[in-house]
C-alpha cells in the first residue's frame, strides 16, 4: 500500500515537473530560436569572407567544408528544436497514462 503511495506521489510530481519545463520551453523559444539564428547568420557570414578572400585552392577547399560543417550543424539544430517539444509531450502524454 506505502508503494501505490510512493508510485502516485512520484507521477503526480513528475508531472508537475514535466508542465514547468514545457511553460518555460515556451516562454523562452523564440529567444533560443532569435539567438541560434544570429549564430548561424554571424557564421554564414564569416565563411563568406573567408570564401571571398581564399587566394589558394587549399583555403578554398577548407572554406568549403566549413559550408559543409554549417549546413550539417543547421540541421542537427533543426531536428533538436523539433524534437525537444515533441519529447516533452511525450513525457506529459506517458506521466499522464
């Protein structure tokens, strides 16, 4: 009987935790989004100049796999900024059974 006790109380908090982590997901989100969008463009930008100004084929070969580096990091970016709000409810959907 102390275990059923033990085994509500523990849902009932991690359900708490679950909602206070989901309202201060979204009330921050536009700020991680704002601030990973400047990250990206200041980057973007960085390697365009190093683009511009490469002189050997060496530099310019680096500069390229800098662009590769950068579409790779958007998209893990992307997949973590979709996935995160979908594990939460997830975890909401799975304290709540």
């Amino acid at each position: 009987m102390n275990i059923n006790l033990l085994a509500e109380g523990l849902d009932g908090s991690l359900a708490e935790i679950v909602a206070k982590l989901q309202s201060l997901i979204d009330s921050f989100w536009i700020y991680i989004v704002i601030a990973l969008a400047a990250v990206v463009v200041v980057w973007g930008a960085y390697i365009g100049i190093k683009i511009a100004i490469a002189h050997r084929n060496e530099e310019k070969i680096n500069a390229r796999d800098m662009i590769k580096n950068l579409v790779i990091g958007i998209v893990i970016i992307f997949v973590v900024a979709m996935g995160a709000p979908l594990l939460i409810n997830g975890l909401s959907a799975w304290v709540g059974a």
